[in-house]
C-alpha cells in the first residue's frame, strides 16, 4: 500500500529536523557496537566481579564457551498489581536463556511508582520525573556492560518511556521489551465513573466509594482503562519492541509464560544470527511515527505527547507536536476503548486488539511497513494474534473485527480525524484529548476562575462556586512548578458539572492523565506558568475560548490590556519546599533542569 502523503510530509519534515542529532547517535552506536564482548575486552578482576554471583555453569558458558549474556531490567514491586507478576519472571528467563546455550542475569531494578496511588497527593510530584529516575537506573545496570542483549520488564505509565530512554542510551544492544498483560475485568470503567461522579456530589459514601475502586482494581494485571500504561503497550506493538501480540494477554494466562519464553528466544536470535537490529537502529524516524499513528488510531493517553517527544530525543529524533497535529488530521480514530468508549482492554483484545488496528493503518497506509522490528518477518507480523499450539506458540490471522463498537476497519472508523488536537493562541500551546468528548463541547467560552492548586478548585466545587459556565484554569502545575502532576482527581467534580448542563472546561500546564474522558481539557500549556508562560497573565473573569474545532486557546482580551499586565508570582506552597514533602526536595535539581512539556520534560538533555 502506498504511504499516505501526509505520513511521507511529516516523516520527512523528522527525518530533516533531526539529521545532526541522528547521525551522531548513529554514530555513537556503531561504535560502542564494533567492539570486543565486554567478558572478552575487560580485565580479568572485571570480569570475575560481573559472574562472581552466578552458577559455575553459566560463568562457564559466559567466559570459556562465550555464550550470549542478557541482561533483564526489572520494575517488579508487589506495589503496582501490573508489576508484581514480574517476581516470577528471571527465573523463567534465565532457565529458557539455558535452554539455548545462553545466560541472563538481573542486571537492574527500576523503581515504579503506581500513579493511581499518588493521584492527588504530594507524592504525584514525583510521578512525571520518576520516568528520567528510571532512564538512569536502567543506564546503571546496562553499565556494567558484559551483555549481549536486553529484555526490558515494564508495563505502566512512566516506566515503560523511562525504560526505553534507557536503552537507547545503549543502543546497541538487541532489545525486547516484555510486558505482564492486564488483569480480569471487574466493575465496568463506565460503573466506576458513575461511583466517582456519585461520591463527588455527596451522594455516596466512603464505603461504597471504596468498594466500587476495589471491585475494578482487583487483582494483579495492569488496570483495564485504556489510559497511559495499556497505550504503552500499545505503541510497543507498533514500534516492533514486542514480541507479536503479547500485549493484552492476562498474566493468569498459560500463554503469558510461552510469550515471556519467546522474548527470550527472540532476542537470542537476533544475537546468535548476527543480525543488526540494536533497539537504536529499530527506533528510527519511521518507529515513532508509528507509534504516534498507533496512539492516534486508539485515543490514546495525552501523555505520550511528553514521553514520546523524551524518547524519541534520546534516539537523536526531534519530533514536537505539530508533528502530532498533522498526523491527527489524517489518522482515523479506530478504536474506543474506556475513556474513550465503554470497552476495557480485554474487550478491546477479544474485538481484534492491537494487531487489528496495526493491520488497517498498514493497508490504509498510514504506518510505515517497511522498519526493522525485533522479529526478523518485519511490522506485518504484528498484526497476528498468538495462540499455544501444544509445546509452542503459533499465530493466526486476527481476521475481521468481532465487535464493530470497538474496533473497525479503516473505511469505517469511528471518526476520521484522530483524537488528539493541538490548541494555540495567546495562552501558549497546548493539547486536547477530543476523542471522548461530546462534539457539542468541543467549543467552550466561559469567564475564567483561577486556582492555583487543585485543591483549591476541589474545595470551590464542594462549596457550589462553580455551579455554572466556567473555564477552570489550575495552574502552577508544570515540570518547574511542582513536577507536572496529574489532575485526575478533578475529573469527576468536572464531569457533575456538565453533567448538570453547564458549559465547562479545564486549563492547566499540569497534566490530566491518561484517562482523560469527556470533559474538554486543554492540558500541557507551555510555556508554563512558573516558566515566564501566560497562564501567569489570567485573571479571575476573564473570557477564555477553547476551540478544539479550530484549534484555538485564548484569553478574549484586549491586545493593549493583556501586554500591560504584570504576571502572578507562584505561591511559596507550590514550590513543594514547604511542609512534609515525600521526597519532593530530592527532586528540586530536576525541576530546575526540566525542560518544556513540548519538548519531553527531559531533565537530561
């Protein structure tokens, strides 16, 4: 199928923007590729130190048989229910690894934070930069360099960006990434939100509140909303990082043990056939806009217009999003799933799943088929589904969808557009999650109230001062502020309020997290408030327009009037100095160094 013209303008448009800082990564790993095997090139008392710790048979297969030596990097915790599976998995690594003649050892642990824990707490300050903390520690264990390749165990929010902006710091190295699955469906995400929305208004208590959440989060797995952990997966799908179809499969599933074992196999034959597929060589122009055409065909998380900014950097690709923007105009949105519709991730698997959307885009021709993946049969692979066919793994034809309220074919889709937009105007650059939200609210006027916390606005709600057209603007919430948090927490208060008619919309440089639903949310604004940005110009009763139709955020006042005001100073208790911080102090260099949302929230550049 021929490229749509658009996908080959912006492709280009990558390909050019980024030629110095391509070539010198390209460069960079070459280098670092051309060399001895670390156990061959390091000195002696090196290399005793690196296999002191492992059987004798596997130091004899590393040093005097100079078999392939894998590292795993692992967030597993019992904190996060997507991670705590992992606990299992390097045992069922190392002992496949032995199966061909090959090693593996644990060569880091990351840490992962569970987002739906800190939501609202001081602990979400840390959220956005535990992403650069996990990049860091995934750089540490790789350090040691004595392998032959990696498999990356992540699944959620920040640790699966965090986890790639570290090996392409390695990029070299053959790399899969190897993910857990979802867990069982529970209480629906439509009967949770009603719980929530419920309990915002006074109408139900803690207790039914708590059941309701334990109900829908009820075992280990990743949490089923399509938010920002199963769009990572997502988008490993189509960035060829996975093994084909691993995706969505539960851990419970007998299934999920065989895809961990081909992950192993899947890297050692990229080793053992010497074929030149380093992840940094995978991760290419035409990976990441795969991956932004994925995330656009699914309504994914408004996140990854951060972290795939951030990762792509780290493989010497600049992307912004206007890259984004354009990409939207001619992606058709091709799934819904929960925010963006009633089905959770095992519906949206059973329906056809991540190979479905990946094969219609191919035909339709709006992703690149000719990448190099880590499967030696390319992208197409990917849109299979793998099954157990006794002792092994086949895979099959996903065929048509099997439920067209979830996915459907390209002619067909859901929308034409994809379901992100990019806002402009003399409030900054911002994004809008518009694949849930009713085409009746995609244009919101309204006089503006200003907060400076979430809290804050959360405690205006509850004594009934919003009870009628507003724009919320909840600012002092970007990368040098506090960190970026996610606003989560305002999305039901929100969704009462247009829920009882009034015209509504949320304006922050905070983030509003993958879940993003049906109330318009212009997020991300940059610059940021605490950077010199205009959010800091707004004024209580102020008209604010936002206009997704056309793109558009603006303060409607007069030219003259907006360029004399002074900005407002950020609060002292916004700078997370002050008071019972969490940790939150560590993280002051981080903050300092950040860059803009637009260009990653990257502390490492």
């Amino acid at each position: 199928m021929k490229l749509h013209p658009q996908l080959e303008a912006v492709t280009r448009r990558i390909r050019d923007r980024s030629a110095a800082t391509r070539t010198a990564y390209l460069s960079r790993i070459a280098e670092a590729g051309d060399r001895e095997r670390g156990s061959d090139r390091m000195g002696c008392a090196n290399v005793a130190h690196a296999f002191a710790g492992i059987p004798a048979n596997d130091k004899l297969r590393i040093v005097v048989d100079r078999a392939p030596n894998l590292a795993i990097v692992n967030s597993y915790n019992d904190m996060l229910s997507a991670h705590a599976p992992y606990a299992g998995f390097p045992a069922v690594i190392k002992d496949e690894a032995r199966r061909h003649g090959a090693t593996a050892q644990v060569a880091a642990g990351v840490p992962a934070m569970c987002d739906g824990v800190t939501q609202g707490t001081a602990g979400m300050e840390l959220s956005l930069f535990s992403r650069d903390v996990i990049a860091m520690a995934t750089a540490v264990g790789l350090s040691h360099d004595v392998f032959d390749g990696a498999l990356m165990l992540g699944i959620c929010d920040k640790i699966v960006p965090g986890l790639l902006i570290g090996a392409l710091h390695f990029g070299h190295l053959p790399t899969v990434f190897v993910p857990g699955g979802p867990m069982p469906s529970g209480l629906s995400n439509n009967e949770k939100a009603k719980v929530r929305e419920l309990a915002a208004q006074g109408l139900v208590g803690r207790a039914e509140l708590l059941e309701a959440e334990q109900q829908a989060y009820h075992s280990p797995g990743t949490c089923t909303f399509y938010g920002t952990a199963n769009s990572n997966q997502m988008l490993m799908e189509a960035m060829g990082l996975h093994v084909p179809g691993s995706a969505f499969v539960q851990p419970q599933q007998a299934l999920r043990e065989e895809l961990t074992r081909e992950a192993v196999r899947t890297a050692l034959a990229i080793v053992k056939a010497r074929r030149y597929a380093p992840i940094g060589l995978v991760v290419d122009e035409r990976c990441i806009v795969n991956a932004m055409a994925a995330l656009l065909a699914t309504g994914g998380s408004t996140n990854h217009l951060i972290h795939w900014v951030a990762v792509a950097r780290a493989a010497g690709i600049l992307i912004d999003w206007d890259d984004f923007s354009a990409l939207s105009g001619v992606v058709p949105l091709l799934a819904r799933v929960y925010p963006n519709g009633a089905a959770d991730v095992n519906q949206f698997q059973a329906a056809g799943g991540p190979g479905f959307v990946i094969r219609e885009l191919l035909d339709a021709g709006l992703m690149h088929e000719d990448v190099l993946t880590v499967r030696e049969g390319g992208l197409r692979e990917y849109t299979r589904i793998p099954q157990q066919a006794g002792a092994s793994l086949a895979w099959r034809d996903i065929g048509p969808s099997r439920d067209d309220t979830v996915v459907r074919p390209a002619p067909q889709p859901f929308s034409a557009t994809g379901g992100l937009k990019l806002l402009t105007g003399n409030l900054g650059r911002c994004v809008i999650k518009v694949s849930a939200v009713p085409q009746d609210r995609h244009v919101i006027e309204a006089p503006a109230r200003i907060f400076d916390s979430q809290d804050a606005m959360l405690a205006a709600f509850k004594a009934g001062e919003l009870e009628r057209d507003v724009v919320c603007v909840v600012r002092w919430q970007g990368p040098r502020a506090n960190g970026m948090p996610e606003l989560h927490k305002l999305t039901p208060p929100l969704a009462v309020l247009q829920g009882k008619g009034f015209r509504v919309a949320l304006v922050t440089d905070g983030r509003m997290s993958g879940a993003s639903g049906k109330v318009p949310a212009a997020i991300h604004v940059s610059p940021e408030a605490a950077g010199g940005g205009p959010l800091a110009l707004l004024r209580d009763g102020d008209v604010v327009r936002l206009d997704a139709s056309a793109g558009i955020l603006e303060a409607r006042v007069e030219a003259g009037a907006w360029a004399a005001r002074q900005p407002a100073v950020i609060p002292p208790a916004q700078v997370g100095t002050n008071g019972w911080g969490v940790g939150r102090e560590l993280f002051a260099g981080m903050r300092r160094n950040a860059t803009a949302a637009e260009e990653g929230a990257c502390t490492w550049l």
